[in-house]
C-alpha cells in the first residue's frame, strides 16, 4: 500500500512538472515512456530513487531527478548522494545548504622571498674567506678535510653567493668543492651559480660535480635553461648542456638535440685565384683654348687643356699572369657526436646522424 502510494504520489508530480514543460520531441516521448515503465516497477527505497535520479539526469530529465532525489532523501536522511546533488553540506556533523556555509576567509599569500638580507651576506662571506685561508690548502690534507666539512654545513641562501664567488676562483678542487656545498644550498641563487659551473667552467671535473649537483634539483628552469644553452650557446657551451641533458635523462629536449645533432659550420678558407693586371690607359693632351683672367691693371690669359684617350697601352714586363689568394667562407654540415650520444642515452634509439630517420621515429612514437 505504502509503495503504491508513492508510485501515486511520484506520477503526480511528474504530470505537475510535465504540463510546465515545453512541447516533448521524439526523443523526450521515448524517455518518459522508459520513465513510465521504470516508476511501475521501481522499489520503493532511497536507493532506487537515486538510481532513478541519475537516470533522469543523464537524459537530461533535471525536474524529474530533483523529484526523486528529494524522495531518496525523505526514506534516507543521511544519503550522501541526494544530500550533494539538493546542494547540502556537512558542517560540524551536521547536514547544511551550501548557499548557507559563509566563504572561507582567503588565506594570506606568503611574502615573496627576497635576497638575503646584507648581514647575513657579509657574515657567510667572512667565514668562507676564513675557511678558505687557513683551511682549504691542498698541500695539507687534514685542514683540508676539516675546511670541506664547514663548508658542506653551510645551509643559509646567503651563503650562495660567497661560495661560489670565493671558491671559484681557485683551483679545480675549490670549485668542485663549491659545486658540492651549492648542491646541499636552498634558493635559485644556488642553482644559478650550479648552472654557471655546469657550462662555463673549462674542467670537466667541475662540470661533473655540478652536473651530480643538479641532478636532484633539476626542474623545469634548469631544463629551460639547458635547452636554450644547447640551440643558442657557443659550441663548447653546447656541448656541455648536450651532455647535461643526456645525463639527466631529459625526454622533452628530444627535438632540440635532433635539432643540434648536425650544426652548420662556417670557415675561411683562402683560394688561389689567377689575375691580370690592368692595362695603362694613353691619351694626347691639347690646349682647347683660353680664357681671360682679368685683374687690377693686369690682363693675362688661362689655357684650356684637352685630353684624349688613345686606348690601353701594355707593358710587357707587366703582361705575365699574377697567383694571388684571396679569402673565402665555406659553409658545411658537421656532426656532433656528443649530442648523439646524448640522444641515445635519452631515447635508447640510434639512427646515427640521419636527420630524417631521427624526425620520422620521432613523429611516430614521441608525439603524443
């Protein structure tokens, strides 16, 4: 009695909302036919109401949905679904309307982080330049080792810059040492003087050390770097962040370092050419006339000299062929082993120095 009922009442308000409706398509007289018969043989429980509901709502039934996700929640109270889909919340245990839950006050933005502050600065470079005076001597081993601990302990931003302003200038084992303790630095000044070792540095050693530096802290600035560095730096630069980015695996620099895989290479080159000199050119001067050039008590008159070409004249000590070389710039394709290598450590394929082989497998398999 109690199901027939609510069949009854359920059919009601659907012909209340069906007479609100505009004119039913095709489609629409489809759906309440399969609406009609689905309400006949419904349970009456909450989680046949949510079920019809969905239904509704997929077939973009909205008022026929919002009829039976109210009756779900009548025969449910605590149902999450109709809850959420009426537009409920819960609230310190309690169900509340979403229109009625006050906004949360936005939270504070954090203070954007600035450069350290100028004590801090001069205090990390005092005790670096200390350490590096009385410590770091290569000629003694236990000093040395005691400097390198204080140094690797250094964790302040701050002392980023001392570093590797005062490490770099020494010798290769400072600056793999400022590599090291740059690595253990919080900050992107540490990564910039990373990078600046990783492609300016002229010891491969150095290179190394700030490479291992890296390879933890890589994110997309220092990718963005590399890249740009590859396609744009001069060739030694180049071919350091080539094999940077094969070292740290990079997949998104796959089309740079195809790009780069064959440079353009300019050179002078000077070219034995064969000249003859110029002949002399003759001609025959003649006085054309005269002009009076008049003065205080004075009258004199100005000749007017001609010329005339009588052709080229050769002398035969100057006929003989001269050699002379004169410079020219030649353009040529050159490989770049070191950014294939660094390709086959990224993408474990090896075309060689075949562009388009490279760009074919690329376009079928890379791209998404």
């Amino acid at each position: 009695m109690a199901r027939t009922a609510c069949i009854l009442v359920s059919v009601c308000l659907a012909a209340a909302l069906a007479r609100a409706a505009p004119p039913p398509t095709r489609t629409s007289v489809e759906n309440e036919q399969q609406y009609a018969n689905r309400l006949i043989d419904m349970d009456d429980t909450a989680a046949a109401h949510v079920a019809l509901a969905k239904w509704c709502a997929e077939r973009g039934m909205a008022r026929r949905a919002q009829v039976h996700w109210q009756e779900a929640l009548v025969r449910d109270p605590d149902s999450a679904e109709a809850r959420a889909a009426l537009g409920f919340v819960k609230r310190g245990g309690e169900w509340v309307r979403a229109a009625d839950v006050p906004p949360e006050a936005p939270k504070p933005k954090p203070e954007p982080s600035g450069p350290p502050p100028f004590e801090q600065r001069r205090a990390a470079a005092e005790e670096v330049r200390e350490v590096a005076r009385t410590l770091l001597l290569p000629t003694d081993p236990a000093k040395w080792s005691q400097g390198a601990v204080r140094i690797l302990r250094l964790r302040d931003e701050a002392a980023a810059g001392p570093v590797a302003q005062i490490l770099g200038v020494g010798g290769v084992e400072h600056r793999k040492l400022a590599c090291q303790a740059l690595a253990g630095i919080p900050g992107d000044e540490a990564l910039s003087y990373l990078l600046g070792f990783l492609l300016a540095d002229e010891s491969k050693e150095v290179h190394d050390a700030a490479l291992e530096a890296l390879k933890d802290r890589a994110d997309d600035r220092v990718i963005d770097q590399l890249i740009y560095a590859l396609a744009r730096g001069r060739p030694e630069t180049m071919q350091r962040a080539a094999h940077a980015l094969g070292a740290l695996h990079v997949r998104e620099a796959v089309p740079a370092l195809i790009a780069n895989l064959r440079i353009v290479e300019y050179r002078t080159v000077l070219e034995r050419q064969i000249r003859y000199p110029p002949p002399i050119v003759g001609g025959i001067a003649f006085v054309a006339g005269v002009r009076p050039v008049v003065g205080s008590h004075v009258v004199a008159f100005d000749p007017i000299i001609g010329y005339i070409t009588a052709g080229g004249i050769r002398i035969p000590e100057y006929e003989h062929p001269q050699e002379v070389l004169v410079p020219k710039t030649q353009r040529r394709l050159v490989d770049v082993p070191i950014v294939h290598d660094a390709l086959r450590e990224v993408t474990d394929q090896d075309f060689g120095f075949d562009l388009a082989a490279w760009r074919r497998w690329y376009n079928a398999i890379m791209r998404p």
